[in-house]
C-alpha cells in the first residue's frame, strides 16, 4: 500500500498537468518555454566547458565560432526566460523561430566540429546525429512553427493525461490485489 499512494499522486497530478494544458495553454505554455529557455542556456554553459576541454583540437576560427554559439544559446535561454515571464502572448511564435534559429546554429557549428574531430583521428561520437537533428528540426520550425507550437501541446498534453491515467489505474489495481502482493 505505501508503494500505491505516491503512484497514485503522481497519476493525479499528471492527470491534473494534462487537463491544465488542455484548457489553459498559454499558461502552461510559459512554464514550459522558460523551461526551455532554461535548456538553451546550459547548452551554452556546457558547450563552453567542452570547448575549454577540447580547446587544442580546435583551430582559432572554429574556436571563436564555438565560443560565439555558446555565448549565443546563453544569451537566448536568458532572453527566452525574460519573454516567458513578461509577455506570454507573444511567446509561442518568437520562440518557435529563436529555437529554429539556434538549431541551425548549433548544426552548422557541430558540423564543422565533427569534421575537424574526425581529421585529427578524435573520435566525435553522436555529434554527427546531433548536427542532422538539430538541422531538421530548424527547417520544420522555420516552414510550420504554429503548427508544430499547437500540434506539440496537444501530443504533450495527451501523453500527460495518458500517463496520469495508467498511473491512477495501476495504484488502485496495487491497492486492490487478490495475491497479497498488492497485485504485481
């Protein structure tokens, strides 16, 4: 039983999240895109330590291209946060097109870095998947940001409540068991 009530809190507040999106998106929506921002900016911090780690593969020109996308994300999880908090109306849109453009920033960049990586015989691991991603991402959010703004909402939000449910739905089914093992 103790393992059935945090399980089925955690489906309630779930189920909760999922509801609140649905009918409250745009606040949702500003916690979730500060969230974000949030995101962007330790990618910068930690594109920064790599640098500073990897610093003697790097060339000056690439290292100063680096530096500026890391400086870049930084700067735009900040800016993305300030928006979140101060003008949620117009964030959807905004964000949308600063995260497709960091996308295309950061492939570009890590294209670059994977192929200096491979002429010096370093091992560059799943960069090479990173920079395809993020550049293909960046051309969708550039061809359909409001789209993919309401399409993600309303697929989060399902999964949320999805999830929620199954976690209701499995605690009372732990509290309920025939077996004496609380069902499982």
């Amino acid at each position: 039983m103790r393992k059935a009530i945090p399980l089925a809190v955690s489906g309630l507040l779930m189920i909760f999240t999922g509801a609140y999106m649905i009918l409250r998106p745009d606040g949702f929506l500003s916690v979730v895109i500060a969230m974000l921002g949030l995101y962007i900016a330790f990618d910068g911090i930690r594109s920064a330590v790599s640098l500073i780690r990897f610093r003697t593969f790097f060339p000056g020109a690439v290292r100063t291209a680096a530096i500026v996308k890391a400086v870049l994300n930084t700067v735009l999880g900040v800016v993305i946060i300030a928006i979140a908090a101060t003008n949620p109306s117009i964030l959807l849109d905004i964000v949308i097109y600063i995260v497709a453009a960091d996308f295309l920033a950061t492939a570009l960049i890590n294209f670059i870095d994977c192929m200096i990586l491979s002429r010096s015989g370093v091992y560059y691991g799943s960069l090479g998947l990173e920079a395809v991603l993020s550049f293909i991402s960046s051309i969708v959010l550039f061809l359909f940001p409001g789209f993919i703004g309401s399409v993600v909402m309303t697929l989060l939000a399902a999964v949320i409540l999805a999830s929620g449910a199954v976690m209701v739905y499995a605690a009372v089914m732990y509290f309920i068991g025939k077996d004496g093992n609380g069902g499982f």
